[in-house]
C-alpha cells in the first residue's frame, strides 16, 4: 500500500512537471501553479519514503522554487544552511584524527605483510593520483562551474585562495600546535600530527598500545554518530543554501549540476577503460571471469552508494576466482582507505567546480596544492557517511577556497555517489588481483567451498 502510494505521489508530481515544462512557453498564473503541485506531490512522496537522500533532493528543488519566487524570504534562511555548515566544519579534526591513527596504527601487521604492504601502497597512491589528475583535467575542460557566480554576501564571507611560496607551503603542512591547527581549520597540519602520532603508537608495545588505541576507536565510531545526527539537518542545510543562491543568481546553477553530473560519469568511463582496463592487460588478468566475479559487488555499491555494502560479496568474489584469502583480506580493507578512486576522481572533479562557481581562477600551482590535500584528505575519513561532504570542506577550509558551493552539490550527491562508489569497488577488486599476480599466487589454490558457494 505504501509503495503504491509513493508511485501515486511520483506520478502527479512528473504529470505537475511536465504541464509546467509545456505551460513554460505560454506564461500565466498556471504555471507556477502546475510547479507548486508538482513539489507538493513530491513533499507527499518524501513523507512516505522518509530517506534521507530523497529529502535532499526535495529540499534543492523547494528551495530553488522559494529562491525563484520568493528572493527576500531566501535571504534570511541562509543561516540555517551557516549551522549546518558550522557542525560539519566541527567533525572534521577528531575525525580525521581518530580515523587516522585506527588506520595506521591498527595494521601495525603492515610490517609483517612486508612485500606485500609495500606494493599495495605504492600500486593504490598511483593509481589514485592518476585518478585525480584525470578528474582535474576533466573539470578544467568541461567547465562545469563557470558562469555561476556566488552571492555578493556568500562571496564576501570566504575570502580568497592561499597565496604561499614554496618555503610557507612546504612550512604550512607542519603543525607547531595542534590546538591551533584545529582552529584554523589546517587540515594539512591535523593529519601530519595523526600520521606521525599513530605511527608513534604503533611503535609501542601491545599493552601500551592497546588502551589508546581502544579510545581513538571509540572516538571515531562516535565521530561517525556525529555525521550521521548532523546528516538530518541537511535537508534544511540544502534548500536554504540554494533558495539563497537562486534567490540571487537565477535557476542557471541547476544545469550547472548537470553538465558536473555528466562531466564525473564521463571521465569515471575514461577512468576505467583508459586506466584500470590497460593494468589489468598488462599483468594478463582474466578479463571474462574478473568482470562476472565483480558485476555482483559493483552493482550493490551502484544501488546502494556504499562501498561497505559491497565489502564481503567483493571479499568473496575475488578469493572464488583464484586471490588467496590472506591478500583479499588485507588487500580489499587496506584499499577502502588508500585507494579509492573513484572518490579521489570526484573530489578534483568538486573542489575545482567550487572554484570555477565562485569565480575563483586557480593558477597550477594553486589547483596543485589542493590536489595534494585531496590526496591525504580522503584517506582519513573512508568509510563516513557523506564523506565527500567532510573532505571538501575540509580542503575548502584549507585552501581558503569559499565553502558554501559545497551546499549545491548536495543536491546531485546520490547521483555522484553511485557513480564514484561502483568505482571504488571496482579498483580494489581489481587491486586484490594485481596484487596476487605480481605474489604470483594468483590461482594456485582453490576456493573453500564454502566461498565457492557462496558467489554461483
């Protein structure tokens, strides 16, 4: 009954939209009318899905309708989306921190994988580079974000791009207090301090070890409850932030999201066939039977936008088509952190959007810089509900790049993050495999029946 009842609600709200679309040409009160029913049906539709992600997607269009119809009553709700552009600016250096330390100091192991280890970094930070540039590239031709300008107050809130030399920028990245790193939002400074932190802690002895390890655990999961009780302020974040920009720039940022949509997708293909397709040639991975043992995994993290989702169907897809199960299972969960690339594509994708939306030119140097935030922003926070969120405020705040375009994109994030998660999945699967090639392990033993199973 519910289902039929959201399809009824869909139905009246595509019929109101497509009678605005056709009335559009003609003007008239029935216009904004058929635009109204159309989002009230949508309203009925979020009550009866109550998702996160589709009240997201209402609050952009309300919003993007108040800000058309109504500019004035926009200009005051921009404080709703400052609070919660405030609570998630507070998440981001005890998150980072803790996640950070779990990560490095929680796989103390690394030493004994030994040869392993060492590929498997160096193969993800490659690969993930590559993935970034190509994103930078891609941006920088398509041009999403130009022509949108941000409002004059917005505008007058952010400031500019840090301007360094070489010495500042390399002298930048180090923390002389962590407190007011913290404060200053230096992202760069806070995830220095963790690095060498946890590898400090990793040094130490079990029953040294153990204790803070246990609270820097404890930490983060809170950190993740954090996220998630914000999270339910971002409708509200949303829509105020693009009533206020509609309200003072036009409707034209929404194709603006589009052409970004088209942009990421477009180059996540290039990714794929121009990047993973030739590593997995080269090192002669069995194309037909990686791809039927991936689709399943692949197709979970595209439906449900979460790599976690996909964790142990991946798992178990590669240890049935010949990776031995002690490099899956250091291989795949190592990777979640350090190489995701379909993340680290987006990420250059989005920042220098934000950039060309706030009519902001970045030099090389400049979109270099960020780069390099990006690269050691995103392995802090995998796993966050809404981490691209995090890590692009984050590198905002760090690069003194404005900070409310970010809003915008929350609109489209669903979209975007089915896209770059399949992604995701797809080079750490694909890692697993290279890994075990170049071990030259790679089916040299069956499955366990039980895995065997488990993916026919």
């Amino acid at each position: 009954m519910g289902t039929r009842r959201q399809h009824v609600a869909l139905l009246i709200a595509a019929v109101a939209a497509i009678g605005a679309l056709i009335c559009s040409h003609f003007g008239g009160p029935i216009f904004p009318t058929l635009r109204w029913i159309a989002l009230a049906a949508l309203v009925v539709y979020g009550c009866l899905r109550r998702t996160l992600t589709a009240w997201i997607f209402i609050a952009m269009l309300l919003g993007a309708e108040i800000g058309h119809d109504w500019p004035q009553v926009a200009e005051h709700l921009r404080i709703l989306a400052l609070i919660f552009l405030r609570l998630i600016k507070a998440i981001i250096a005890p998150l980072v921190f803790a996640t950070l330390v779990v990560g490095v100091a929680g796989h103390s192991n690394l030493r004994q994988v030994g040869r392993l280890g060492f590929r498997s970094i160096i193969f993800f930070e490659i690969v993930t580079t590559i993935a970034i540039f190509l994103g930078l590239a891609a941006i920088n031709l398509s041009k999403a974000g130009v022509g949108v300008q941000l409002p004059t107050a917005a505008a007058a809130d952010t400031g500019s791009v840090n301007k360094l030399s070489a010495e500042d920028t390399i002298l930048h990245v180090f923390p002389e207090n962590i407190a007011k790193a913290v404060a200053d939002g230096a992202v760069l400074q806070v995830v220095v301090f963790s690095l060498i932190f946890a590898v400090a802690l990793a040094m130490l002895s079990e029953q040294r070890r153990r204790p803070m390890l246990a609270f820097c655990e404890s930490l983060s999961e809170v950190m993740f409850k954090f996220t998630n009780i914000v999270m339910y302020m971002a409708p509200l974040g949303v829509g105020a932030a693009v009533a206020y920009t509609v309200g003072h720039t036009g409707i034209g940022v929404l194709g603006s999201l589009m052409k970004l949509l088209l942009t990421l997708y477009a180059t996540l293909i290039v990714f794929i066939l121009g990047v993973l397709l030739p590593i997995a040639l080269m090192l002669r991975v069995p194309l037909a039977a990686f791809a039927k043992a991936v689709a399943e995994p692949v197709t979970i993290a595209f439906g449900t936008a979460s790599s976690e989702a996909a964790l142990p169907r991946a798992m178990e897809a590669m240890e049935a088509i010949g990776v031995p199960r002690q490099i899956v299972a250091f291989v795949i969960p190592t990777g979640y952190s350090f190489n995701l690339t379909g993340s680290s594509l987006y990420l250059s994708v989005a920042a220098i959007f934000v950039a060309q939306v706030s009519g902001i030119h970045l030099s090389l140097g400049q979109q270099l810089t960020i780069m390099l935030t990006l690269m050691l922003t995103s392995k802090g926070v995998a796993g966050v509900s809404r981490a691209a969120l995090v890590i692009l405020l984050a590198t905002a705040a760090s690069t003194g790049l404005p900070t409310e375009p970010v809003f915008l994109l929350l609109g489209v994030d669903q979209l975007l993050d089915m896209g770059r998660t399949a992604v995701n999945v797809l080079g750490n699967c694909l890692a697993a495999v290279v890994m075990a090639k170049w071990e030259g392990e790679f089916a040299t033993e069956p499955a366990s029946p039980v895995v065997a199973a488990a993916i026919e």
